[in-house]
C-alpha cells in the first residue's frame, strides 16, 4: 500500500489523504520496507497510523471518568465557572433532565483602576462564592501554566501582573468550593469506606480550546463573539431533550440572557459552552460530541 502511494505521489492526492481511505488495508498488513530516501514518509505513516488508534485522552483533570468516580456517578448539579479579569460566571445544570436553572454574571470592581492586594482579591472571592449556589461537582477552565504573556512580548509586565491576578483568584476559588464540599458533604454522595478526612476533589478543570472546538466560536485563533451562537441554541433548546442528549433552556433563562450588554453576553456564552461542554462529554458521554472533538483533533 505504501509503496503504492510511494509511485503515485506525483498525483494530486496527499500521504494523508491516501492514509485515510486506506487505513485499514495499511494497519491489517506488514509494513514493507519504504526507501531510505523516504525516511520522512514512514515517519507520517507511523504517525497517522499510531493517532488513528489512539483513544481519546483525557479531556478533564484530574480525568472526570477515573480518579473521581463517584463524584460523577452520584452528582445531581453541576456547576460551570468561567473566571475572567473583570468578571465570574456561573452556569448551574441539572442532571436529571439536562436543564440550565441558573446563569449569572459577577462583575468584579477594580476601585477606580488600582491593582488588587491579595486581601482585596479574597475579599471580591468570598463574596463571589457566598453568591455560587450549591453543587456536587464543579467545572472551571484550565488555566496556563505560566504568567508570562502569549504573542510578541512576552514578559510585558502588565499581562503578567493581571495574570498573576486570575491565577490568584482561580486558587482561592478553588479552595474555597472544594472546602464548602467538605463540609457539605454526607454519606449518600461519598463512598461509605472514605475516611471523612480523605481530600475529594470536587472542582474539574476542563481544557479551555474544547468549547471553542465543539460550538465553533473560533475563527483561526481568535475567538468570535457568543451572541449569535448562544442564540442559535436558545432555537435549538427550547424543549427538554428525552434522551439528554442536549441541555433544556427556559425562556426566563433567555430573557435573562438578552437583558445583558454585550460585554456580559460573551461571557456568560463562554460560561454556557463550558458547561455543556462538560455535560457532553463528561458526564452524559454524548458519543456524537466526542467524535467531533476527536477528529477537529486529529485534523
């Protein structure tokens, strides 16, 4: 097969377009030796050979099907967060039928322009988690690793200081929703044999490309507006779903939606997205959203 494609190569048809109708045939026979001039077309081969196998990673950490089972099995809420500079969502779904009974915007007061003291970022915190309603499991965004800025500069020092600013406040966030689990929690949730000072993490971090990825809110690299995607769903979802396999949107939800400007839109858009995201993938495993996110991966 390869060498096939090895005397055709000169047509208009690519090694990848050639490996992916001929997957098959090439995975189910030996490998015949390829010329060593054409070291870097085995090394395709061997490259699309071991991704059109692979199975799919992990899309949560820690990983939502594996190291907090019960967490997923047991859960009737679950809670999206989506923290930014300047503002927290939060988007609260029900399990049981798949339904948004709660979508808010926090806009966060930087007191005419200055910079945040640590005190002041667990002041705006508190307040923010004393207005999260209760869950059993929560979802954020995955935050970068490092504070240092993307693009051309960078070491700017301004993106790095609001950055050291997010990651401050995702943190604080962090602790204080899995301690308020801890204490909330009760034997009809946990596993009986956990000793009730085992640490449960309850927060997922899910990887922040996914949503772009499975509502197409991308355009290259740089993100698009919500609005118009958020008020393609509202059509969509309008009804509850027998199945679940798509979430149920009221129409007080809507409206609430709608009253907000546009700065508010976007963000509570991304917030939905990561929500559902979540919901698809994690929890439901909605097989269809999987394999698209598979594949736009594998592209």
């Amino acid at each position: 097969m390869i060498e096939s494609w090895l005397r055709r190569r000169h047509e208009t048809r690519t090694l990848r377009r050639f490996l992916k109708q001929n997957i098959d045939a090439i995975l189910d026979d030996t490998l015949p030796e390829v010329p060593a001039n054409s070291e870097n077309q085995s090394r395709k081969v061997c490259n699309f050979c071991h991704h059109k196998k692979k199975p799919v990673t992990d899309l949560s950490v820690p990983p939502a099907n594996i190291t907090c089972i019960w967490n997923i099995v047991k859960c009737s809420k679950v809670l999206a967060v989506y923290v930014t500079a300047g503002s927290v969502c939060w988007s609260l779904i029900n399990r049981s039928n798949y339904e948004v009974i709660a979508w808010e915007y926090y806009g966060i007061n930087y007191n005419n322009g200055k910079k945040l003291q640590i005190t002041d970022i667990m002041n705006v915190v508190w307040k923010v988690v004393q207005d999260l309603p209760t869950a059993d499991v929560f979802v954020m965004k995955a935050e970068a690793t490092t504070l240092r800025a993307s693009g051309s500069d960078p070491n700017n020092p301004k993106v790095i200081a609001v950055n050291l600013q997010m990651s401050q406040m995702v943190a604080m966030i962090v602790a204080l929703l899995n301690a308020r689990a801890h204490a909330e929690r009760n034997g009809a949730f946990e596993d009986d044999t956990q000793n009730e000072n085992t640490f449960n993490q309850r927060v997922y971090f899910l990887r922040p490309t996914l949503p772009f990825r499975l509502f197409n809110t991308l355009v290259g690299n740089e993100r698009v507006s919500t609005d118009q995607t958020v008020e393609t769903l509202f059509y969509e979802y309008s009804t509850v779903s027998k199945n679940n396999e798509h979430a149920y949107i009221p129409q007080e939800m809507q409206a609430h939606f709608r009253a907000r400007n546009e700065l508010q839109k976007d963000m509570l858009g991304h917030c939905l997205f990561l929500a559902l995201t979540f919901m698809d993938v994690c929890i439901y495993k909605n097989q269809n959203s999987i394999n698209k996110l598979s594949q736009m991966g594998r592209e």
